[in-house]
C-alpha cells in the first residue's frame, strides 16, 4: 500500500507538471504562484486567475474601479488579480501570496477614494471578492449573514425579499461593498436612530494570515473588535459578517429642500438654524445638508452657493411637519413637500431612481461606472458662526467643491467610543465631507481640483476638531499621513494617521494588530501598524 505522504508527493508533481505543460510562455513566471494555488484549491486554478497577457485581464481591474483617478496608464498594475469563488481560494491566495513575497490588497466593491484596495507602489496582487456575495437572511432571528463581495444594494433587496419591516442601517450607495463598508464603520441615513453598521455586527470570517479561517469564537474579542470598525484589511481577509436587523416603519417619509444664497438673503440664518436642530431633533430623522458652488440664476453670470437639505424620517409626514414648523421654521416644510414611501423604496429614492423603479434594480452592480473623484472629511463639534458660514460661502463660491453635512446625535451620542475603533461619537455636531468630480481624464483637471480642496480644507481649521483634527477612515485620504514601503518606523508613521482616525482607540488596535499579524503581512499605505517584539511584550 503506497503511504499517504508519497501520494501526495506525487500529485504534486502531477499538478505541477500539468500546469507547466499548460502554461504559455508569457506566463510562465507566475508559474510558482499557480502551482501554490493549485495545492491549496480544487478546481483549476487558471480560471479565477488573471495576468497581463490574459486577454480578461483589463476588463476584470477594470470593472471595480470606482475612482477613475487610478485607472490610468501610469497606475502600477496588479502582477496577478485572483477572483476567489470560495473561502479555500481565499485561504491560497494570501498563503501564495506571501510565499511570493507579494503585496496582497483585497477588493470587496471598490469605493476606495484612495484606491488603496487596488493599486500600489509595490509589486502585488488583487484579491477580488466579487464572486463571494451570498446573502442568507434568518427573519425569525432577525440576522443576516452576508458575504463580504456583496454589494449593499443587494443586501437591501434580500432583506426586503424576505422582510417587509427590517431594514439595515448602512450606506446609501447601492453598489458599495459590504465586506470594507462595514469594517471601516459603515453608516447610512438611519445613524441617528441605530448608530453604524458595525454596531450590528454579532459574528464574522476572516482569513488571517496564516490562512486560517476563523469565526467569533476562534479569533477571539481583541480581533472581532477590531475589524467592527478598524479597517479589516490590516488584520486579515474578512470573508463574511453576520449581521443583526432593525425594524423599519411600514412607511418613512423623504423631503428635498434648497436655498440658494443669491436667492435668499436668510440661507446663513437658515444654516445656523439646521445646525442647531439637525443633531439634536428626533433620532428618527437625518436631514442631510448639501453644500455646493451653483451658476447664479439671478445675475446670470458668475457663481454662487446653493444649500440642499436631503432627508428621512422614520414616521409619518404629519407628524414630521408638525415637528419641524416649531423647531426649524426656516425650513417651512409643508406636507405636500413630503412623500412617504415604504422602506426599500426610500432605499430607491436615495439612489436618485424613479418612485415607479422596481427593487430589483438593486441588484444591478454598474461595473465599469467609475468618474475621476477626490474626497476628505473632517468633524464639528461646535456649531459654526455666521460669520464663519459667510466666509465659507466666499471661499466656495468661484470653485467646484462641495460639502456634504451629515448630521449626528441620537444614538451617536449614546455609544461609548470605545464600544468599536471607531470613535467618533458624542461631541460632534455632524460630519464633513469635502468631494469634487470630474469625468474626463485632464492632469490639469486633477491638479487643480487637489489645489482647491486642500484650499478648502486649509480654511476650515479653525471650525472643526482639533488634536486630533479627526478623519473619517472610510473617506481615505492620504494627505493626513501615510506607511513607507520599508516599514521601518512602522508605529510611528501609523500613529500619524491612526490617532486621526481611530482617536484613543489606535493603540489597541496595534496591540491586535501585532497579535494576529506580527510579520505585517497585511500592509498598505495607511495599515494599522505593528510593534517591535520588545515593545509588544511590555504591552501583554
């Protein structure tokens, strides 16, 4: 009887003969990588596996960028993208990866301002999750596991296919992932009410780096805490999240309302009014505020600012207005202003879709969609003056970059902040975001845009949080810091950033991070860093 051990021995040699016969001459120096693969998969290999001489190769980068900026022919390309179909794939991928001595970045939708899940400065390889989207909704526990290439439009739909009053408390964007979504924080226009999407969060998968997979119980409370808001790309590959429900009204109500400054002399007093009421009104309601230069429609030329409040309430539109005609006046909201829809048509309603759209447009992932896009962000903690208001409408207005106001309080305020890494709970008003795009590939068109909203941002100082001045983790912006190659002074450049996004909350995530990863196998330019050994030690 041939012993088990030879057997295997042969069969690899098998495969490995199998694939060099098989393998082009074009590819054959990813042959290594292959063969890794093949001893940790079943199946073959070379059909979830992409290199620049594959023909799919450019499609398959391509049709998950979502920031055209790093869709370029300047852009270092991926050596290898691995379209994993299973979690073993995944496992292989991050073994094979590291026995190649490779960068691996893991993509799960694409809405990266940065682009750091999928290009480098580095020779590395994508990890594209996009074939691991199962959703399976339990109703009578009110849960959901959902795999991390999901999108959370599809998310929404299967809730809805399931359930006509639970909902989930997450991003307005259909296409987003859920897999970095989430694990960066996740919040939606339900925050005031149920707080972020990690708040819900009751289990989880990831991979780590010695490719093991792992649940709750088995990678312990310092990890499962960590990747509820840390960013799970620095500590592993997450592969699902189970998820806890909220209820939903049968109906909600929606309204838009703008006030344009060379239209209304009052749009100061009405900003000052928003702030004071937007975090501070029923948890039920999130009144967006959108901020941006408009062509003046009075003088016909030259620019002005334009304000658009954008929001739900979770209730009806009589009670809303009763409401709001005591605490925002200004606003002068009537009922005909309103519609009240059910649930997953104010997920539609969001998305900027007809009322008659049918939910299953959610489904649809708009591959291949991606405009040229620059993001940051930045926290209020007191309101802003009017005096400050008029000096950012004169800032604003000859530009091209808006702001984008997102109210907090509610149960933002009632979390602690150490209850997840993220920390941005009680203490701030609302959240900036600074965005601008453009749809055309113009270097000047980049440099310009870059120039203004580091302008903007400059001026704003003084008006939002200081030391930290914090940043929202899911807006990347590699302005505020970032991680060299060499690794060298990994903690202290960490800590640059790190304290910006995740306040007192970094230092436990190093200590997870250097728990679960103390090769710094899952590095990017703004990865939770690790400690020395030494240093490490002080800290158990």
């Amino acid at each position: 009887m041939i012993p088990l051990a030879l057997i295997f021995v042969l069969l690899n040699i098998f495969y490995s003969s199998s694939l060099a016969e098989s393998t082009p001459q074009s590819e054959s120096k990813y042959l290594p990588f292959l063969q890794c693969m093949q001893n940790y998969t079943k199946g073959n290999v070379k059909d979830i596996i992409y290199n620049e001489a594959n023909p799919s190769y450019t499609s398959v980068l391509r049709a998950y960028i979502r920031n055209a900026r790093f869709n370029i022919s300047s852009t270092l390309k991926p050596d290898l993208i691995v379209t994993a179909a299973t979690e073993s794939d995944v496992s292989a991928t991050v073994l094979c990866t590291k026995a190649s001595g490779l960068r691996l970045k893991t993509r799960s939708g694409g809405h990266d301002y940065a682009g750091v899940s999928y290009t480098s400065a580095v020779p590395f390889v994508i990890l594209d999750m996009f074939q691991l989207r199962s959703i399976t909704v339990d109703v009578a526990d009110q849960s959901a596991w959902v795999q991390a290439g999901a999108t959370l439009g599809e998310l929404y739909y299967n809730i809805w296919k399931n359930s006509k009053v639970l909902g989930f408390p997450a991003g307005i964007c259909p296409t987003v992932g859920a897999g970095g979504h989430i694990s960066g924080g996740g919040y939606g226009n339900m925050i005031r009410k149920y707080g972020l999407a990690v708040d819900y969060v009751i289990d989880a998968k990831i991979v780590d780096a010695k490719g093991n997979i792992l649940d709750r119980k088995q990678m312990g409370e310092d990890l499962f805490w960590a990747i509820r808001g840390g960013g799970g790309a620095s500590f592993g590959v997450i592969l699902s999240y189970k998820l806890k429900l909220v209820p939903v009204p049968e109906k909600v109500t929606v309204f838009q309302a703008e006030r344009s400054l060379d239209k209304n002399e009052s749009m100061t007093d009405f900003v000052v009014q928003w702030q004071n009421v937007a975090p501070t009104t029923d948890d039920g309601l999130f009144m967006r505020m959108l901020v941006q230069p408009t062509s003046s429609t009075v003088t016909k030329k030259g620019k002005t600012v334009k304000v658009t409040i954008i929001a739900q309430y979770l209730g009806t539109a009589d009670t809303l207005v009763s409401a709001l005609g005591k605490e925002f006046p200004l606003l002068g909201l009537k009922k005909e202003n309103c519609t009240e829809l059910s649930w997953i048509d104010s997920v539609l309603w969001w998305a900027k879709m007809d009322n008659a759209t049918s939910p299953d447009v959610l489904l649809d992932r708009n591959v291949n969609s991606a405009i040229f896009g620059i993001r940051k962000s930045d926290y209020v903690q007191n309101a802003i003056p009017p005096t400050g208001l008029e000096s950012l409408w004169a800032k604003m207005s000859p530009g091209k970059v808006g702001l984008v106001f997102n109210p907090y309080g509610g149960k933002m305020s009632k979390v602690p902040s150490t209850e997840t890494p993220f920390p941005h709970r009680a203490g701030n008003l609302f959240k900036i975001q600074y965005s601008v795009g453009w749809k055309e590939d113009e270097p000047q068109a980049e440099s310009q845009y870059l120039a203004e909203i580091r302008s903007l941002y400059s001026f704003m100082t003084p008006y939002v949080s200081k030391n930290p001045r914090s940043a929202f983790l899911n807006y990347r912006d590699l302005d505020i810091g970032i991680n060299s190659h060499s690794g060298k002074n990994s903690y202290e450049e960490g800590k640059v950033y790190g304290v910006k996004y995740f306040g007192n909350n970094f230092d436990r995530l190093v200590k997870a991070k250097t728990a679960v990863d103390p090769e710094n196998f899952f590095k990017s330019e703004q990865s939770i860093p690790v400690l020395p050994a030494k240093a490490f030690r002080k800290l158990l």
